[in-house]
C-alpha cells in the first residue's frame, strides 16, 4: 500500500499532524485527487513555522495558483520574523489579483512598519469582513494614532470585525478625529490609556461586541463618559484594565452608555469599596437585557478592610455567586463572579496559593495563566492545578524569592499537578530557589514545546546532581527556545556545549542579550554556531548591541565567520540596531 491509495478519512488524519505549510508544501497538485482532498487547507491558508526554501516555493509554485480559492490567510511571524517582508515582496502589490476572494486575514508579530503596508495593500478586496492583529508592533509614540487610524479604515472601510489579542501593544486614538467608522461590528483593542475610550465611543456607533484592555493609568484622571454617544448596537462588553484604579461613578457613567448589553465583563482595579459591593453594583447593570455578568476585581483600600465577610453577604441576595480570595490578611482581596468566565486569569502568586476548585471553578475557561510575585514553583502548584485547561503558563519570579521552609515545602511537593495536554508555551522570568520542580510540570505537560527561560536558570538546572531526569524532558519536549543572557559569564564554551547536546531538536531560538557592559552579539553568534552547527534550526533571533559591521551586511558576516559559507542561498538575514535575524 502507498500513500495515495489511502482513504480521504486517513489522509485528513495524518494532516492533522501537520502544519498547513507541510501539507501545500507536500502534497499540492501531486494529483486532482488529493488536491480535492486538501480543499479545506486551500482554503485556509496558516504560514508560520516554515523554513525559508519551503517559504519561497509556497510563494512561487502554490500560493499563486490556489491564490482565488483561499477564504482566511494567516501570516505569523512569531519565532521566523523574515516572513512578513518576504511575502509582502511577493504579493504586496498583488493582494487583490492574487488573493480576490479572502474574507479574513490574520497578522502575528508584525513591526508597526510591516502593519502600515499591510493596511496599504490590502485595499479593494471587497469580501475582506475580518482583521485579526496578534503580538508585537514596535510603534512609536506619534506614530501610535495614525496607525489605528489606517486600520480602522482599511481596505476602504469594508472591515467589520478588527480583532487585536491583549497581548498587542497599545494604540491611541486622535481626540480631533472626528471620522466616524460606521462598519465597524466588533473591536478588540489594547488601548494606551482611558479617554482614548472615551473618544473611541463616538467613532464607532454601531459597534455590537467590544472587547477594551486599557494600559496605563492616565494620571488618576477621573472620567465621565458623555451620555450624547449611547451605543444603541451594544450587545457584548468586556473591559480589562488592571492598571488603572477605578471608581465606582466611572463605571456607572460607562455603563449608562450600554443599555441594551446582554453580556458585560469587568476586569478592574480599585480602591472604592462601592466597586466590590454587590448591593451597589448590581443596581446599575443593564438588568432588563443582561443575561451574562463575568465580574472580577482586585480590591485595594488605602486602609484595611473593617470586614471581608460583609463584602461576601452583599453578593449573597444578588444573582451572581462570588469567590473571594484574600492575599495579606485584611489589606487586599481579589473578587470574582463563579464560574470564572474570563479565558486568561493575571494574578498575585499570594492570592493563587488560596485558590479552591470548590469555590472558583477555575478550569473550564482559563486559557492563559500569568502568576507574578511568585516566591518558589512549588506555591504555584495550586494554581496550576485549578486551571487544567491552560495553554500558556507564565510565571514571574519575585525581586527576593523567599526562602523554602522545610515543612512546607514538604506539604506543597505532595501536590500532583494533573495532566495538562493542551499546555504548549511555558515561561519562567527569574530564578526560582526550587529549580528542580520544574520537572514536575514537564512530566505533568506531553505537549510543551516552547520555553522562554533565564540562562542562570538552566545553568542551576546544569549544576544539580542527580538531574537527568529534568534534562531529559527538556530535550525531548521542546522545539522552541528562548534565553535571556543577562552576565558575561553566561556565555563559555562549557555552557554552549551543555546547552547543544540538551536542545537537540530545537527549530526556533531567541536570544535576548542583556549586558550593562554593551559586549556585541557578535560573540553570541560564534558560540552558537559552533555548537549548533548540526542542528537542524529554522530561525535564529538575537537581540542585544549590534555592530555596523552586522547591520551593513549580516549575510556576508555569516558566510566569513560561519561555516554557513557553504550555504549561500539557502539562509536570510537581516539585522538592525537591536535585532539580528537568520531565517534558513
């Protein structure tokens, strides 16, 4: 038997293996067949991961003919920057020749400079509804406002649906832009501060879902929404700003502006004791047309708290069951409606550890889990273990991780972490003093294949005895890398050996040098290279002083230094103040 006499079913099984480009890449006009079978993955089109010779003949050989045929386009960039600019010089004046019938276009971790000639080239495709814009811009300040402007009206204002993830970095809003952008049905924006939401209001009149992450904390200027600019469309609200301390009349003049919301979800920071009272929230909800209230609040006074049980009782005759976690005794707590409906939960490692399945239900939404503060890995075991669902774990290590008490470091290492199969990214930012627990949420992870780690930390991992078992998972589990390098000593010949024969499958590496001394990249990219000159990478990005030597011609400093002189035309790379980029 041979691959073509297997059955459609089997095929589209063994695809789902395999990343989009694989499969265009692979099995694209091998014959009529197959092609018919591959229809869905001609329709949607995801490049992200790919190798830069697989990138090159997708753009010459298939894109061009399956071009009328694709209904959403990916574009991802994450770990292979060069992708973006590569297909802009193959399509970018094309768009609407090559690409007439696309409906939704997704770009990940573009520069601000790659967006501004995405919104330019993407003009006139008359059923393009939905802009979905993911990571990354690099914008500056000034610049900030003409690009929401350029994507509020791109593609000659045909767009319905603009999507950023929270992740994006922030944008502002002209306050003399009197446009008003009457397509617009949905907005996910990370806005830079409050009145760029105040202006945003009257831009947008028929706006049905909007999903707002403010930033900063806008000088503690105290806001009043104006009550001429009423969203009538207004179905689904979701605000998160944790920055900002907000007062209750702020909210109630905000929420005057919606009175036809059918799902409202507030993600705050306060130090009104109005705001984490349901006696007075709930008067002032839309209640003839709510249906859904996801509420969630750290709550700070400026004294402490007379009574944690008199803010659970004002909940209890309200329709909406709370949690309350408390972090120092009566200074702070974090309250919450059950179940926690929001898909990501950013939270003090002090209010995880009295984190409970019974009172929260935390599992079923919780997607992305950020822990900061955290003193040692074996108090987050808690939190880890109430959201199973997770796909992104993010842990901050405290400035001054506290030291392990014995007896409690016993109790919480007999905590088992459950399963978690959809985990996939994990990044630790600092040292944690019990390094070696880091196994156990590799064990507990088959899936993981990205780690973003300090250099000090594998290095600790390298040091303690009896630790194969820990390195073994490394190598096995992942396939992309990044390091922070931030002491001189970090980088030898001893380290780089070690780190090539643990990460031998890696396809993606990120290296952030931070050195107070500036010492060049340069150094870096010898180590690399003569320790991973076997692996089979895809991507190399460092970021950290570059010479202008690098940034004259970074291909020709490769080939002179590298033993990549043999591989002249099958690398890019691209290097500028602060980022060297190689792509093979």
């Amino acid at each position: 038997m041979n691959f073509e006499t297997l059955p459609d079913e089997l095929i589209l099984l063994i695809c789902r293996y395999l990343s989009s480009s694989d499969i265009l890449y692979s099995l694209f006009n091998l014959n009529s067949r197959l092609n018919r079978t591959i229809l869905i993955y001609r329709q949607h089109v995801i490049l992200r991961l790919t190798s830069y010779n697989q990138f090159e003949y997708l753009c010459l050989n298939v894109l061009p003919k399956i071009g009328s045929t694709i209904r959403s386009l990916t574009i991802n960039t994450n770990w292979t920057d060069l992708i973006a600019k590569r297909f802009y010089f193959y399509f970018g004046e094309r768009m609407k020749e090559i690409f007439p019938n696309i409906e939704r276009l997704t770009l990940v971790a573009f520069s601000g400079s790659e967006l501004n000639d995405y919104m330019i080239s993407i003009s006139d495709l008359i059923y393009l509804k939905q802009l979905t814009i993911q990571d990354r811009y690099n914008i500056t300040e000034e610049y900030k406002q003409v690009l929401f402007d350029k994507i509020l009206s791109a593609n000659n204002n045909r767009l319905e649906k603009i999507c950023f993830n929270r992740h994006s970095e922030s944008l502002s809003i002209n306050p003399i832009n009197s446009i008003v952008y009457s397509n617009i049905i949905q907005l996910n924006i990370h806005l830079e501060k409050i009145t760029d939401l105040q202006c945003l209001m009257k831009l947008i009149p028929n706006i049905r879902r909007m999903n707002i992450v403010i930033d900063n904390q806008s000088d503690d200027i105290i806001i009043h929404f104006h009550e001429e600019f009423i969203l009538t469309y207004l179905i689904e609200f979701h605000l998160e700003s944790f920055r900002r301390n907000w007062i209750f009349d702020e909210i109630y003049s905000l929420l005057k502006q919606m009175p036809f919301l059918q799902t409202l979800s507030l993600d705050l920071f306060s130090q009104d004791f109005h705001l984490s009272n349901g006696q007075h929230i709930v008067p002032i909800l839309p209640i003839n047309t709510l249906q859904n209230l996801n509420y969630a609040i750290e709550y700070e006074p400026e004294v402490e708290i007379e009574s944690i049980e008199n803010i659970i009782s004002s909940w209890t005759s309200t329709p909406y069951p709370i949690s309350c976690l408390s972090a120092n005794g009566t200074t702070q707590i974090f309250l919450h409606t059950i179940p926690y409906n929001f898909p990501y939960l950013d939270i003090n490692s002090s209010y995880a550890k009295r984190m409970n399945k019974k009172l929260g239900d935390y599992s079923p939404r919780i997607k992305e889990l950020l822990l900061f503060n955290v003193s040692t890995l074996a108090e987050t075991f808690i939190a880890i273990s109430n959201c199973t669902k997770i796909k992104d774990l993010a842990l901050e290590i405290g400035d001054e991780p506290s030291e392990i008490i014995e007896d409690e470091q016993k109790e919480k290492e007999n905590i088992l972490l459950p399963s978690l199969n959809k985990l996939h990214w994990l990044s630790i930012d600092g040292c944690p003093p019990d390094v070696h627990l880091l196994k156990e949420i590799l064990i507990a992870s088959p899936n993981l294949s990205l780690l973003v780690i300090d250099m000090k930390y594998l290095i600790r991992l390298f040091d303690i005895e009896d630790n194969q078992s820990c390195l073994l998972l490394l190598k096995n589990r992942i396939r992309n890398l990044s390091i922070q390098i931030e002491d001189e000593a970090e980088m030898n010949d001893l380290i780089f050996e070690k780190l090539s024969k643990i990460f031998i499958h890696i396809r993606h590496i990120i290296v952030e040098i931070k050195l107070t001394n500036g010492l060049s990249i340069e150094n870096f990219l010898l180590f690399f290279f003569k320790y991973f000159q076997n692996h089979q990478l895809i991507s190399i990005i460092v970021r950290g002083c570059t010479t202008e030597q690098l940034r004259n011609n970074p291909s020709q400093w490769l080939i002179d230094h590298t033993y990549l002189n043999t591989f002249t035309n099958q690398f890019q790379a691209d290097c500028d103040d602060v980022e060297f980029k190689i792509w093979f």
